[in-house]
C-alpha cells in the first residue's frame, strides 16, 4: 500500500434511490476515474423491518426492502467491498475497517459520492470527521432522491461548516 491510502465511499447508489432529480450523479459517477482508489466501499441501504426499524416505525418508510430496490447501481466490472446498513451511518465495523486504513497513512482524507446529502453522505461524513479523518464529497457526484429536498446549495453552507471550506472537491 502507498503512502497515501486512497479511500471512496459510495453511499446508496441503488436502483430504489434512482430518481429523475439525482439522476445526473448517476451519470457523473459512472465517468469517475476509480482506478485512483485503493479501497472502494459501497454502501447498500437494506430497510429491515424484523430489526425493529425506526424507518418503519417512526418514519412509515416501507421501501428499500426487496432486491430489486437494493441493487447498487455501479459499473458491473467495478471491484468494491459492498457495505450492507440499515442505517443513516455506516456500521461499527466498516468505520473501524476505514480508520484502520488511514493508521498507517499520512493521509486522513476520505472522498464521499452518492445519496443523500442531507441525510445519509451527511452522517457518514460526520462519523469520519467524529473519528479523526478528513471527509470531502464531489460536490457533483452527491444529492438527493427526495421530492421535498432542500437543495444543495442551501446544504453546502451546512458541510462547509462542519467540515470545513475546501470539504468539496469539485
């Protein structure tokens, strides 16, 4: 492994989350150069209603459960570790995987795609920057499913807050 680790976390880039308001970053992340990554980890969002979720309870939120709304959306020749959550953030061990890597590294900086800004890429980012790392998002390559989305540049006000002004970097 280099010096630097490269790290890409695609968040919930499933068949189920494709909408015509995020279709562009479908688009966008398909022409990614992801041969610039050592460590690609691709989230899929699994709604379980047997885990008492609150996605269901609280929510009313009754997608998300069958395959065909779960298949991540990649390039089919795309070599990643597949994630499985249900959740906004990533599991315990997956973070610990992803701190593990950096460890060794002098790098701390995690690049983050996919959906949803304000929701999902937002907790994951928080869970990096909580452990000492260094989240940055393609400001083209994130957005949102939601009908009812606050757009992103309302949003980007928020991450550059929270992460810091060059969080973006595209």
């Amino acid at each position: 492994m280099s010096n630097r680790a490269k790290v890409l976390i695609v968040v919930d880039m499933q068949a189920g989350f494709m909408t015509e308001s995020n279709q562009h970053i479908y688009n966008a992340i398909n022409r990614l150069d992801f041969h610039a990554y050592e460590y690609i980890f691709a989230t899929k969002f699994q709604n379980i209603k047997s885990k008492n979720s609150n996605y269901f309870d609280i929510l009313h939120y009754d997608f998300m459960t069958q395959d065909s709304e779960t298949q991540i959306l990649l390039p089919e020749d795309l070599k990643y570790i597949e994630v499985k959550k249900s959740s906004y953030g990533l599991p315990k061990a997956s973070l610990s995987k992803i701190i593990s890597i950096y460890k060794a590294s002098s790098s701390k900086e995690v690049h983050i795609i996919g959906t949803d800004y304000d929701s999902c890429v937002m907790a994951i980012g928080f869970q990096l920057f909580d452990a000492g790392l260094q989240p940055r998002f393609y400001r083209n390559m994130i957005g949102s499913h939601s009908v009812d989305k606050i757009e992103l540049d309302e949003f980007e006000k928020v991450y550059k807050k929270n992460f810091g002004n060059d969080c973006f970097i595209q």
